[in-house]
C-alpha cells in the first residue's frame, strides 16, 4: 500500500549517459519534490512542482531536469551523468491546502550509481 | 549561515537515557516544523510535527521557541531502536512556499 512510489530502487548508469528516474503518488497531493541525498549528508532539495508550476532551485545544476505530466507521475532526467551525480534521489510530496501543517511524504528512493 | 542548522553529533547514549536535540532556522517568517528519522540507506519518516504550544507523542516531545529561532526534541528512556539520523526539517514562509529545508541531522546511537 506504499503511496509514494519510486523505480527503479537501484539505478547504474554510465557516465555521460542520460538517466531518468520516475515517482508516481496516490495521496492526489498538489506539490512533488525532488531531493538528492549523498552520503551523510541533508537531503538537498533540487526542484519542485506547486500542481504544475515548476520551482527550481538556484543552485541545482542545468543538468537536472523535471517533467510532470499530470499529478500522479514526476520524472527527473539526467542529461549528462558525471560521478559527482551518484547519490540517493528521493521523491515526496505534500499538500498545500494544508499549508501549515502538511509534512513530506517519501517515496524509498533511487540509488544512482554512476560508473 | 546555512537556513537549517543541527548539531551532527553524533551522540551515543545508553539505554534508558533522556537526550534533547536542537535546531536553529534563519528565516523568521518559517512556517511549519518536522522532526524525521532517516535510518541507515532508508527513506526519511515523519517523527512529528511541531506545533507552537509544544507537543508529545509517547516518549517524544517536541518544542518550538519562535523568538530564539529554535526548535528541540526530547527523547526520554530512549531504546536501542531509536538509533537513527534525526533530521530536523523546516517550511519556508512568504513567497518560497513549500518549500522544506533539511538540517544536516543529528546521530543517535543508544547502546545496551
């Protein structure tokens, strides 16, 4: 009954070589994120979609992009994979009609390993 | 400064110890608070939310003070499962809506 859901689990890719990864809900939540986890380390966050406005973060890299095409389903494409990129991607979401107290929910995330 | 800061720890306490994290936030206008528990190459869960009169859950309380910029959780008779990275995370307010930022986290070993 997982309600944030993200595939693969485990991804290797090569270097240079385009990556996307998918997360789909079933909260109906408006707003999806998606952060990057390195090793001890805070998720940092990467982008986000209020419903289908894109916000993207300052000092996340052109290299990352972001498609939703409708609420349930979010993708993050990697251009051009450089080892600096393996990390975990975790995906979550939350509901801005209940603004002030509406956490994130995660999805188990992505290993990217990049070879 | 960074927006969310914690003490990394990490802290190892024993069985049955009473152990308090903080968390400072730069941004005034911040909104909502968590505390999540990221264990070892998993996920992050919610904790709980804090509110502005302080709140319990259990063994856990959470406490927010607005006009220090700060943030606590209290653990009392703390158990080897609550071995974890307790993340505190923060929502901006005003025009960055939505947005959450993450504190670098605090460890917490508890040994028998």
């Amino acid at each position: 009954d997982a309600m944030v859901i993200q595939n693969p689990r485990y991804q290797v890719t090569q270097f240079g070589k385009p990556v996307t990864l998918s997360c789909s809900q079933t909260l109906n939540h408006n707003v999806m994120y998606w952060y990057q986890q390195k090793s001890s380390q805070a998720p940092k966050l990467l982008f986000h979609y209020y419903d289908k406005d894109f916000n993207n973060e300052a000092d996340t890299p052109d290299n990352f992009q972001s498609r939703r095409p409708n609420t349930s389903f979010c993708f993050l494409d990697i251009r051009s994979p450089g080892l600096g990129d393996a990390a975990m991607y975790l995906c979550a979401t939350s509901s801005l009609l209940r603004m002030n107290d509406s956490p994130l929910h995660f999805g188990n995330g992505t290993r990217l390993t990049v070879t | 400064r960074k927006e969310v800061e914690q003490d990394p720890g990490p802290f190892n306490v024993p069985e049955g110890a009473t152990v308090a994290f903080n968390c400072t936030y730069s941004n005034s206008a911040s909104q909502s608070f968590f505390w999540y528990r990221q264990d070892c190459r998993k996920e992050p869960k919610l904790l709980m939310s804090v509110y502005s009169s302080g709140n319990e859950d259990g063994r856990f309380t959470a406490q927010l003070n607005r006009a220090s910029q700060y943030i606590s959780l209290l653990i009392r008779d703390s158990k080897l499962s609550d071995s974890a990275t307790y993340l505190c995370v923060v929502r901006a307010g005003g025009t960055s809506y939505g947005k959450l930022t993450f504190g670098q986290g605090t460890i917490l070993t508890v040994h028998p």
